[in-house]
C-alpha cells in the first residue's frame, strides 16, 4: 500500500510540475541511481543524502536477504529433522527447533521488506525532488507526510 501511494504521489508530481522546472538529464541520471542527478545539477547536499541513503538500503536488503536464505535452510533442515524422526522425543524436539527457525525465517523476510520499502521509498522520494527542482526557484508544488498519510498540493497565481 506505501510503494503504491509513493508511485502515486511521484506521477503527481511529474505531471504537475511544469516542464520548465524538469532538467530532464538529471532526471534520467535520478532514475538510474538516487542522488546521482542532484549531485550532477550542484546539489551535493541533498545528492550525497540519497546516494548514502540508498546504498545503506541496498546493503541492507543483500544481508537481510542472505541471512533469510540461510533462516530458511535451517527451517528445511529442522523438517526434514522433523519428519523423519522415529522418537517421540526426537519428534518434540526437531518440531520445537522447526517452528523456532520458521519465526527466525519470518522475522528476517519482515526485516527485507523493510529495506525493500525504504529503497523504493528513497528512490521515489529522489525522483520528485529532482522533479520539483532545485532551492533557487520556489517549487509550487509540495509533499508533505504527517501520520501515514501523503498530502500532495499545488499553488496556482491568479
């Protein structure tokens, strides 16, 4: 539900936003890896928060993703243990040791999702603030979070 609200609130903002204010190459360079655009137009600030933000995400999910895998052959195992026990001691022990390795397995894959969502999040996050433009001209568009909710509006002069 949050990847789709993100997506939803970085169309917005592409589509609101006027044309003027898009520097497409650094857009592109956005897209590709988050921060690399602002650091291309002179914003290493915010270009250095992203990149770091991103890689720390991506860093993240690998180890989150490698320790699920091995969570996850140890579940195997723990079954396997499990099912071909002869013992009724043996069966309580391997399915003791089955449903411990199953929360471990389950708490890894909640911890990648969390670095899934925030890579997503910091890269769609990259996306509108490249779109929105730099600090020298006022964006009239904004995004603002406040209690799980996106608020996205637009100034018009009349």
């Amino acid at each position: 539900m949050k990847f789709r609200i993100m997506i939803a609130a970085a169309l917005i903002a592409i589509l609101l936003v006027p044309s003027v204010v898009f520097s497409g190459e650094g857009i592109v360079y956005s897209v590709i890896y988050p921060g690399w655009g602002q650091i291309r137009s002179e914003q290493y600030g915010r270009g250095i928060l992203f990149a770091g933000a991103e890689l720390v995400s991506l860093i993240g999910l690998m180890v989150s993703d490698i320790q699920y895998s091995r969570a996850a052959e140890d579940y195997n195992d723990a079954r396997t243990s499990y099912l071909g026990a002869d013992y009724i001691g043996d069966a309580v022990h391997y399915y003791d040791l089955m449903n411990e390795k199953w929360d471990d397995a389950e708490r890894l894959n909640n911890y990648r999702n969390v670095f899934l969502g925030a890579a997503i999040g910091i890269w769609a996050i990259n996306i509108i603030d490249m779109a929105i433009g730099d600090d020298k001209e006022a964006p009239d568009l904004s995004l603002s979070v406040s209690g799980g909710t996106v608020f996205v509006s637009k100034g018009f002069a009349f």
